[in-house]
C-alpha cells in the first residue's frame, strides 16, 4: 500500500515545487546592494542632471480613476477623439524607445497598435486598428523631445517633469526605502501634500540610483488603497535602440491625415493637465499648489469634442451643475457653462464658483 | 479533424473573396487587410480558431488518448505488452502533442495556400505599420502556428489526465472541452483579475505579439512558462492516476 501512495509522489511535489517558486518569486526582493543614502535634496539634483539620452524599455501604465471602462472593441471604440481618455482607463503596456530626439512609442494593444514616432524634425502617428497614420512636419529647432507623445502613454521621466515642477513649500519631500524597477534599484521620492484640501494623497516618483533616470511614477488618491495612476517601466535597456526602429513610412492603403505644425504649446501627458494648458489663456486659476481650481469660461464646453462629450454622459448631477468626479481630479461643469476644474474635493469647486 | 480545421482558412478566404470589401475595424482583426495579402488569411484563420476549433479539436484527441483505449477494452492488452505504463503514457501525450503540432499549421499554411491563390501577395504590414517582405512575414506565421502549438500543450495535458480518470472517452473529450471553455469565460471577468494569469487560456489571444517590429517576446515567454507548469502539474498528476489504476478494461 505504501509503494501505491510513493507514485503520487510526483503529483504532489511538482505543484508543491511551483508553488515554492512562485511564493520565493513574488516576496519582495531585499536589496542586493543598497544604494547610498541621500537625502530628497539629492536626489532632486540626481534627476535634475541625469543626461540619458538614449534608452529602450517597456512601460506598464495603470490606471484606477473611478472612470467607466470604454470598450476597447465595437462602435466608436478606438476614434481619435476618444484614444486618450481610453488610456486613461485600465492598463496598457508600451514599448518605448529614445534616442537623442528621436523618439517612438508604441501603445501594444491586443491586436492593434498605436505608434507615435518622432524622426528628427517628422513627426509620425499610426494606428493599426483603423490602419491611418498622421503626420506632422515640425519645425527647425524644435528641440523638446517630449512634444511627440500626445495620443500615447507618458513616459515616467515626462511625468516626474510636470510633477516636480509643480513642488513648492506645500510639499513634504521625502525619500522612502529603496525599491526595485526592471531590475534596478531605484530610489524613492515621495512627495505628499500638506493640505488636506486635495483630492492627492501621495506622489511616489522612482528613481534610478545610478543615472537619475525616472523609472516610474506612482498617483495615490484619498480613500484609495490601488495606486489612482501608475506607470513604471518593466524592462529597461540604457542603450542605443536600432536606428531602424525610428524610420517610418506609412504603409500602403493607409490613410494618411496631414496636421500643420502645431504653435508652441504645451502638450499635457495627462489630459487634465493638457485641457488646462490648453485654455490656459482664458482661463483663471484660483488658489496655488495642489489645491489650485481653474476655471474655464462659459462657452469652452461647446467645443467640446467627442472626449469630452462622452465624459459628460459620466458626469453626475449636483446642485448647480454637473460633476465629473474621477479619484485625483473633480471637474464641475455649471449650469450657465463655466468649467471649475481641480485636484480638489467638490465643495472646494462649488466655493471657488461662488463669488463670481 | 484536420480537414475541418483546413476548412476555416478556405471559408474566411472565399467569403472575402466573393463579398465586397471589408471595411476596417469590422469583423475579427485583419479582416480587412486580406484583400491586399493573402497571408493575413492564414492570421485571421488562427485568429479565429484560437477560442474554440483549435481546443475543440486538441480536446478531442487528448481525451482519447487512454480513454479511448480502455473504452474500446485494448488498454489491457496494451499493458499486457512488456512496454511499462509510464512508456505508454508517453507514447500518448506524444500523440496528442504532434496534433497539437500539426493542427495549427494545417490552419496557417492552408491559409497561406489559398490566400496565395486568391489574393496577391506582397510585404506584409505589421501592426507597428512597418513592413516586412513575404518570406519574412511567412516566418512569421510559422512562428504564430508554433505559439499556437505550445498554447495548447497545457490543455493536452489536462485532456490526458483526464483521460487516465475514465473509461469513457466521450466524457473525457467533452470535460476538456468544456474546462478550456471555462478557462475562457473565466479570463474575459474583470473581477477574477487575480485569477488571470494563471489561466492557461490567458495568453492564447496574445499572438498578436508577434506581429510586432520589433517582435515583443514577453508573451511567448510568460506563455511558454505557464504552459510548461501545467505540463509539470497534469503530466505528473495523470502519472500517480495512470500509475495506481486497476485497469479492468
């Protein structure tokens, strides 16, 4: 009876032998080597001078805004004008290559792709789904090659830009412990507003402790245990990618719109952001840091695209309006057109519309 | 089987060929673009087998493998042959392994064969929107047939264990059917994420992968490593059952 019980032998250990695999891989390695301890200071100035001009890499970006999931098949899926905010919701893995200020980025769909390709002075977007390609033809001297992103995922260094930016003395700094990204150990800089008017609870920006380079960011909201926003990157190579990856020619039979260049304006990685560079104009910004509320005039929300128009059918009534609530921005739309927008709870909209 | 499977790629290229264009994204991806090359209906034949032709199929021949022998009573005097039982389970999981070999290239090179007849024939846009000439992109389709190939592994070795459990092959047959079903339908709830990964359907549909430039590996690994633990677990599993049967058939 025995020998009978021995054959199962296999049958139990293999399972148990997987498990032990996956349990040993899923514990949270310790740090090989630690990094030095550096204080938030130095490590502001480890971003500000890293000069990683080439990299290859693949980044996993997710998102958990509260926002309704669009779907990524059927009718008006996958328009142009709805492409962002379907970045917005649920995850999506890109591959990213750099180079000096060429730039592709690819947005790996299932089945589909979105490509957006800066090649010197062209630049190129190509969506395999419904097989068209845009271009745009830049202008001499356009040096920043962070304008080539819009319609694709940002990357953590484009992120970690707009974010630190945005410090000022309302922020703690602080750098948590060492953490591990695509298999470099990274520092931690946590930023954490002070106010309690904000909608934000905690930035969290990686940083690789040998060139300085952002490999990922991380959004935490009020009331929310996931991560609100996260993008980090899950395989990284610092080196040339192939010169080939960034030459383009649209394919034969697609569709190819031509764009004019584009007057300098800020592109906003998140859309938020962008709407509010956008109308930066006409717009006017109420409070300072993150509990800043902007207020769009009456008469922007007719040029509302289809984006915006489906983020409305998620809006909810309130008094006096209608509110878009997602978990790190508030966006209420009054009854007589105006637009307060902001990282901050709805009460704090609703004071901000008041006075005027 | 194989027939029928020869049969999907040949209905695909035929219905394209007498309907009128396809506008794009209608239908199952790359519908589309096989007016302009016919290698994409071998693509879109896969693409179409994945979810249900391919296990229908590969459930088939492994539920048969050793249920089908005892239900036709000549698993005794398989035994009876000083061969060993664990050599014939072997022999049985390679059986089903070389269907699961041949089925998905059956539905690549047909689809190649009479989309090369029907439509023309040229560089091959990749979803990354660059192009790569027939020969490469033929390489390519091979090696979707072989992902397909080491996707379906895992779930030949489900049918094999549960071929080793009963004497009807019908049952075993239907059970692995219906466990990759499950597996499907399981993978499409948002809210069994965690469960996700460790469902050997998971990655069947991401082939897609491998129409990149540069080609994105990821997949195929992850895909290859969840294949393989479940080779590990079934294959050792239908081991101790086949091992410590009374075979009285």
């Amino acid at each position: 009876m025995a020998r009978k019980w021995l054959r199962w032998l296999p049958a139990v250990t293999v399972p148990a032998v997987i498990a032990g695999g996956v349990l040993a891989g899923s514990l949270p390695a310790s740090a090989v080597d630690p990094l030095p301890a550096k204080t938030p200071e130095q490590v502001l100035q480890l971003i500000a001078q890293h000069r990683e001009a080439a990299l290859s890499g693949t980044l996993e970006q997710s998102s958990e805004l509260g926002l309704p999931e669009l779907p990524q098949a059927g009718p008006g899926a996958g328009s142009s004008e709805t492409a962002w905010l379907e970045l917005l919701t649920g995850p999506h893995t890109a591959r990213v290559y750099l180079d000096g200020t060429d730039k592709r980025v690819q947005v790996m769909d299932r089945f589909a792709e979105r490509n957006a390709i800066r090649h010197g002075n062209e630049l190129w977007f190509y969506n395999s789904k419904d097989n068209t390609a845009a271009h745009v033809q830049l202008p001499a001297g356009a040096a920043d090659r962070h304008a080539a992103t819009e319609g694709t995922v940002p990357t953590p260094e484009e992120l970690a830009g707009k974010l630190l930016a945005k410090l000022d003395p309302g922020t703690d700094v602080s750098v948590g412990p060492d953490i591990e990204v695509a298999g470099r150990t990274a520092y931690q800089l946590l930023l954490t507003p002070q106010s309690a008017a904000t909608l934000l609870a905690s930035v969290a920006v990686y940083v690789d402790g040998q060139s300085g380079l952002p490999l990922g960011v991380e959004l935490k909201s009020r009331g929310q245990s996931d991560p609100a926003f996260r993008t980090v990157f899950t395989s990284l190579k610092l080196e040339a990618p192939d010169a080939s990856v960034f030459a383009f020619t649209p394919p034969p039979g697609a569709a190819v719109k031509e764009i004019p260049a584009p007057t300098h304006q800020a592109e906003g990685a998140t859309p938020p952001s962008g709407k509010e560079s956008k109308d930066a104009r006409r717009s006017t910004v109420t409070g300072s840091g993150w509990e800043a509320v902007v207020e769009l005039p009456a008469g922007t929300g007719e040029s509302m695209s289809g984006a915006a128009a489906l983020l409305q059918q998620a809006a909810v009534p309130v008094p006096g309006g209608r509110l878009l609530s997602t978990a790190l921005v508030n966006v209420l739309i009054l009854d007589d057109g105006r637009v307060f927008a902001g990282s901050v709870p709805l009460e704090r909209l609703q004071a901000a519309a008041v006075p005027r | 089987m194989l027939c029928a499977l020869a049969a999907i790629p040949v209905l695909i290229a035929v219905a394209v060929r007498v309907s009128s264009a396809v506008p794009p994204g209608r239908g199952p991806a790359f519908l589309d673009r096989i007016t302009q090359n016919g290698l994409f209906v071998g693509v879109t034949a896969m693409l179409v087998s994945v979810p249900l032709f391919l296990p229908l199929t590969v459930g088939v021949v492994a539920g048969d493998t050793v249920a089908g022998e005892a239900g036709m009573g000549t698993l005794r005097y398989l035994l009876v042959a000083p061969a060993g039982r664990i050599r014939l389970l072997l022999v049985k999981y390679a059986g089903a392994a070389v269907f699961v070999v041949v089925a998905p290239l059956v539905v690549a090179l047909v689809g190649a064969g009479i989309g090369a007849a029907l439509f023309p024939v040229g560089p091959v846009t990749l979803l990354s929107g660059d192009r790569i000439g027939a020969g490469e992109a033929m390489g390519r389709l091979l090696l979707i047939a072989g992902y397909l190939t080491v996707s379906l592994l895992g779930l030949s070795a489900i049918g094999l264990f549960i071929s080793t459990l009963t004497d009807v092959p019908v049952g075993a047959m239907a059970a692995t059917v219906v466990l990759s079903v499950v597996s499907q339908v399981l993978d499409s709830l948002p809210q069994l994420q965690w469960l996700h990964p460790w469902l050997f359907s998971h990655y069947w549909l991401d082939f897609g992968d491998l129409l990149r430039q540069p080609v994105a590996w990821d997949s195929f690994a992850s895909n290859a490593l969840l294949q393989g633990g479940y080779l590990a677990v079934f294959g050792a599993l239908a081991y101790g059952r086949f091992i410590t049967k009374d075979v009285l058939s």
